[in-house]
C-alpha cells in the first residue's frame, strides 16, 4: 500500500485525543501543545484482579425468574452483587489499571505544530517550530520487544516520569494500591509500582543524548523489576526502524488493495486497520473496549473490560474481509482458554455439565462483572461469538478448527439454550425469560418472552451447527431443526393493530418487529439489536414478500425515533443495517455523522459525542470515553459497502453510492472462502473476479453493469439477479458485461 499519513495539529489538550502507537501490549498516546509532550502509556494485560462476582447456585434461570416474576429489585441485586461490593478498600469489579506518563519539555522557543503518523510503517513525526524553522521529532514503538519505545528529538529541555498513582488523584490509593517507588539512574528517572495480587509494573525513561528510550516492565519481585528497568539497555534507533518497517509491510501486505471514493471514509478506513493491527496482533494480548490505550489517570470506562453484547465482537469484525484471520486468533483462544468457567457458569445457570454460558461483561479471566442482571444472563452473547468462529472456519476454509474445537464450543452454546427454550401446547417454541441488550437497563421491565436479538442469535447458530455437521461428517441434533422451524425468527409486534396515533400516520399498520413479545421500540436505542436477524445474524430474508411490510414499518419506526440516543458504536452498525435496508447513501451518510459527531481532534472515535447537540450521548456528566468498537465498526461497515453476504448469497458493491467516481477492491475474502475483485464507477460494476480458495458453489447477486453480463457456460440464473456458478479450488472467473 502507499502510505497513507495521518495528520493532525495540536494542541492536543487530552490524553484521549493523542496520536497512538500500540504492539497489541503496549499502547501509547502522544499528546500536549507548547513546548510540552505528554507521551500517556496503557497497557492491555495490566489488570488488578479483585472483585468481580463468582456465579453461583444463586444465579441460576429458575430463581432469576421467580424474581422477575415478582419484580423483586432487592432479589436480583443481591442475586447479581459483586463478592466485594460495599468492602472499604476493595475494587467491586476488576479493571486495568493505569501505567504512567513521561513528559518531554522541549526547549521554550520550541511549540509543537503537528503529528504526522505514517501507518505504513508506524513511524510518528511530531514537528514543531523553532526559531530557525520547522523541526522534526520521531517516535517509534518495539512492535516484537513488547515493552519499548523511542522518541528521537535534538530540542529536549527535560523530561519526568509521572506514575499513574499520583496522576490518579487518590483513585488507586482508595482501592487499597500502594504507592509506586522511585527509582533513578544517572541517565533517567522511572517507578515500580506492586499490586495487591496481581504482578507488579513499572516504567523507566533514560536520555543519550537526543534520544529518550522507554521501557515498561511487570514482575511480582519489585526488586527483580528495579534491577530489568534499569539494566535496559538504549533502544537501538537503527535496528527499531529496521524492525517497525519488516512488521507493518507483512501486516499491511496481506490487506486486500481498496480504493474508496470518499477522503473522509478513506481515512476512517486506513487510519482503523492501522488501529486494528496495533491492537490485535496475534502474538499480543486480546483487545477489549480500549485495545491497550489506557488513561494514564484514572481506572478506564467499564474497568477496560470485554463487552460482549456487541462492543468485542465489533472490534474484531476488520479481521475476516481484511485477510487478516490470525487476528482472530488471540480472543478465540481467550474463550477456549474460559472453557471450564464457562461450563461451571452454564451448570449453575440451568442445570446441565454439557453447556457453556458467557455472561456480557468479564475480564480476561471470564470473571464475571456482575451488577447488570440482564447483560449476565444474556446469552446471545455467546451465540454471537461462536458465529464469529464459525465465519473464521468458513471465510478461511479451517475444517480442522471447525472439528476439534468450534464445533463442541458451538454445542455447548446451544445446549444452554436448550434449557432455556420451552415447548408451548401447540408445539411451538419460546425463549420465556429474555431482554434486549440494555433496553431498559437492569428495571424489572427490562425482559420478556422471544426477544428478536436472542431468537436471531438461536436461529443462527442453529443453522451454523447444521452446516458446521454436514461440513465434517458429525450428527446432526434433531434440536437444532426444530429451532428452525418452530421457534419465532422474530417477535412480531402489532399484527393488525393501526397507528397509534396521528404522529404514526407513516406507519402502514399491521405488524413489526418488536423488542419482545409485546414490545416495540418506544424510543431511541443505542443497541439496534431487534435488527439483528437482519444484520450481523442474516437470519431474515430481506426479499422474502410475506416479509415485506414487516421490514419497512420495523425500519420506519426505527428511523422515526431518530439517533437522539446512540452511542459511537451505533453509527457504524447502522451504516451496515442501511447498507441493506436503503444502499449505500445512507450507509455513506452515517459514516459521516460518525467521523464529524464521534471522534475528537485527534481522529480517535469515542463512545459519547464530541460535542453536544445530536445525541443524549453527549450529555452525560463523565469525561471523554474512548473506545475501539466504532472505530473498527467503521472499518467494517466499509468493507460491507464492498462485499457482503445476504442468506449466502454474495452481493458485490451493493453498499457503494452511485457518485463515487471510482471504487474497488482486490480479492477481498468473503463467506464460502472466496476472494472478489471488483471496480466500480457512479454505481455500475465494470469488472468482477472471483477467486475460490475451495470447491464450493458460488451464489451471486449481479451488481448494476452498464451492459448485459456474459456469464461461464457452467452459470445457473436460479432467481432474478442471482446466478450459481459451481467453483473448483482456486479457479479464477472473471466476468464482464457488453
């Protein structure tokens, strides 16, 4: 790829709007203004293990819905509390834990100007004035050696290393932290830092000349980590450059070339796959809400932690069409890592040993957060991150992986849902106890029968076993048919019911999809999750007619109540449920809103907005929160714009807006483990390849050509724009029309 060049202007007045460098360990934010660099650093795998619920007999489905039953608050949260809730000197949940800053002070005529970030390679220039003209400093980050950094600059005055237990301003302190120790040489400053359980960290700076190196290191001894942080050796400048160009050209070469027709979502795009490389290489750390760019100053949003309810699965969903399936690698094996938690977890729940439940919120443990009754027993939550190991197998042909691990992960998944499921008279199913992710929060009121996202997380993962049996020979369980054909795809709300007043005169009448039964959306809703069947599941057929009025009252209401109350993470979702719902103006159009409402100065993209004035999101009383998901939601969204897959049918360009005056994109994975080449202008497609990397039959939607498309002999149209083509392991087609 050329390199694409990230610039920005300081100031940079918060350590959230820094420029950021990051080995999927190590995450650092360069920020300031003036004469001042602040270079904040975070680290992924530095957690304080503490607190956190320990699911029990207690939390199990049958107790649960008793209480709901009788609306008995104090039941569930006591239910739910955290073993250390209420304990003077205790965390109630685990979180990261802060690292620390060092401050450069460059000489006083000197004021910083820019930041240049060239992701090629991962080289950031920081230019600032001098009296004699523009100067350049450089910074580089140890992508192999986790723990090392080096900034180059002939203009220091000084430098500190600040620790993140004074910067917090008694926040580590309160939970029991002790104070770091100092630690000096005759080259640099840094600190050890111990923590009640967990090995301690610290952080050390020395100077040679124009060159400070960085080093940060965790040990249980503090005195074997005094004795590594000041035996460090000066980075070698030469050989970290030598080594950031080799790691980022082998990253960047497997990224599919693509060309966007728009600078603000081709900055968007790049600028997140440089981020995703930064924070989920495999031979790091898995990423949760913020990868490892962790505030220096203060315990992180939510304790840092793996949000699974849409938040994790979002940073991770670049990975399958960007080539990049080792990225996956280190969050599947978190999970299989859990297994034995996750089994102890299904068995309280509903009673079984054969059964695997992920609650929304854990830390890299699987320690449950608790609190949030609703997130803890949303078990969509695994279903979506069992689809996510399934699409690996199937994007990049891993039968292997499929047999000896997905497979039984799957199951297990499944078996939880078994339980859950009830059989009614008629001998339909229902899903009885369920919520919708953060609908309501945690009130009394925040369940009820058939919610939409867990029966299209069910009907999914149904279908993937199914699949998933056939691929390697296994039994199919009856089970997983009956889901398909006698539990609800959706819940239905308002089947023959008119508007409900004036101000719904846009609605058709009849029926939509409800949260749940007897629910629909009231308001705006950060999570479009009774949408899911739609997208990510693909549960629902989009060109179905009995469906056909159901989408567009659920899609009129859902744009009627507007985005007065989404989150950064919403957008991104959105631009791919618009993607299919409307093409790709209105998916280009929340994108958009996305770059200009929810990111800040620095280009990094935030969970509130940016300023106030279009979302509630905007309006809380807590600081700046940055998080990954709508950064790499975006990336996502993009490559949907490009290739996507409908009920396993492959659609091409169908997201790309009828301005853009030239788009493509070269063999770009897709579902079925094909590779698409496509180039497209003002919405017509002028060439399409596809690459089969198995045997298997190609589905496709034709996309919009000038002329007639002149298809292989062996070509099947079997509906209205859609044509079979079966395809050998690595055969080429290419198809072009006249």
């Amino acid at each position: 790829m050329t390199d694409f060049i990230v610039k920005r202007n300081f100031p940079l007045p918060r350590i959230q709007t820094g420029a950021v460098l990051g080995n999927s360990y190590l995450g650092v934010m360069v920020w300031g203004g003036g004469s001042t660099l602040n270079i904040s650093l975070g680290c992924a795998a530095l957690w304080d293990h503490r607190g956190g619920m320990e699911w029990t007999e207690k939390q199990n489905l049958k107790d649960i819905h008793a209480a709901l039953l009788k609306e008995d608050m104090e039941g569930m949260r006591a239910l739910f509390r955290t073993s250390t809730a209420s304990q003077p000197g205790q965390p109630n949940r685990p979180s990261l834990v802060p690292v620390g800053r060092i401050v450069v002070e460059l000489k006083k005529e000197c004021s910083l100007e820019k930041f240049q970030l060239h992701i090629a390679d991962g080289l950031l220039e920081l230019c600032y004035n001098k009296e004699d003209g523009i100067k350049k400093a450089f910074m580089r980050l140890d992508m192999e050696e986790k723990g090392k950094l080096a900034l180059i600059c002939e203009d220091i005055s000084s430098f500190e290393v600040k620790d993140s237990y004074t910067l917090s301003n008694g926040s580590l302190a309160a939970i029991s932290i002790p104070a770091p120790l100092r630690i000096a040489s005759d080259k640099g400053e840094g600190f050890v830092n111990p923590l009640p359980v967990d090995p301690g960290f610290g952080l050390f700076a020395r100077r040679d000349g124009e060159q400070v190196s960085i080093c940060f290191g965790r040990n249980s001894s503090m005195d074997s980590l005094k004795a590594e942080l000041l035996d460090m050796a000066c980075c070698n400048w030469n050989a970290l450059e030598e080594e950031n160009k080799l790691w980022w050209k082998k990253y960047w070469q497997d990224i599919p070339e693509t060309r966007i027709g728009n600078p603000a979502l081709e900055e968007l795009y790049w600028y997140g796959l440089y981020k995703f490389g930064a924070m989920t290489d495999n031979s790091g750390w898995p990423a949760g809400l913020q990868g490892p760019w962790i505030e220096d100053n203060d315990f992180p949003p939510w304790s840092g932690d793996y949000h699974f309810n849409i938040n994790i699965e979002m940073c991770y969903w670049p990975a399958f069409r960007a080539n990049r399936p080792d990225n996956l690698k280190p969050v599947f094996k978190m999970l299989t890592d859990w297994l034995p938690r996750l089994r102890r977890y299904a068995k309280h729940f509903v009673g079984i040993d054969d059964g695997i439940m992920l609650p929304h919120a854990v830390d890299d443990r699987g320690t449950c957060m608790g609190g949030f009754w609703t997130g803890c027993i949303d078990h969509a939550c695994a279903a979506w991150m069992v689809q996510m190991m399934y699409d690996y197998c199937d994007y990049y042909s891993d039968e292997t992986y499929l047999r000896d691990t997905v497979f039984d992960f799957m199951k297990g998944v499944m078996r939880v849902f078994e339980e859950m499921i009830v059989r009614k008279e008629d001998g339909t199913l229902e899903l009885p106890v369920s919520s919708s992710p953060e609908y309501r929060g945690c009130a009394m009121n925040a369940w009820g029968a058939n919610s939409s996202f867990q029966l299209a997380a069910i009907h999914r993962l149904a279908e993937n076993l199914i699949a998933a049996a056939e691929k390697i020979g296994a039994a199919a369980d009856p089970f997983w048919s009956e889901v398909l054909e006698k539990l609800p795809k959706a819940s239905i709300w308002g089947e023959g019911k008119a508007p409900e007043d004036i101000r719904e005169a846009w609605l058709e009448g009849g029926a939509e999809i409800g949260l749940w039964d007897g629910l629909t959306l009231k308001e705006s809703h950060r999570h479009h999750s009774h949408l899911a069947g739609i997208c990510p599941f693909d549960t629902l057929d989009l060109e179905d007619p009995a469906w056909q009025h159901i989408f567009d009252n659920t899609r009129k209401r859902w744009i009627g109540n507007g985005m007065g109350q989404w989150s950064g993470w919403s957008m991104p979702w959105a631009a791919m449920l618009h993607c299919r719902l409307h093409g790709g103006e209105a998916a280009e159009l929340m994108l958009e809103i996305y770059k200009r409402s929810f990111t800040n100065e620095g280009g990094n993209s935030l969970h509130d907005t940016a300023f106030k004035g279009f979302s509630l999101m905007g309006e809380w009383p807590r600081g700046e929160v940055m998080q990954m998901d709508a950064a790499m939601g975006a990336v996502a969204a993009i490559q949907d714009m490009f290739v996507q897959s409908r009920r396993n049918v492959l659609y091409v360009g169908a997201g790309i807006p009828q301005w853009w005056e030239d788009a493509g994109v070269r063999e770009m994975p897709a579902p079925g483990g094909f590779r698409v080449s496509c180039d497209f202008s003002r919405g017509k497609c002028r060439r399409l390849e596809l690459k089969a990397t198995r045997d298997n039959m190609l589905k496709l939607h034709l996309p919009e050509a000038d002329g007639e498309w002149q298809l292989p002999e062996n070509a099947e149209m079997y509906a209205p724009g859609k044509v079979m083509i079966p395809m050998k392991k690595d055969e080429v087609i290419v198809l072009e029309s006249r």
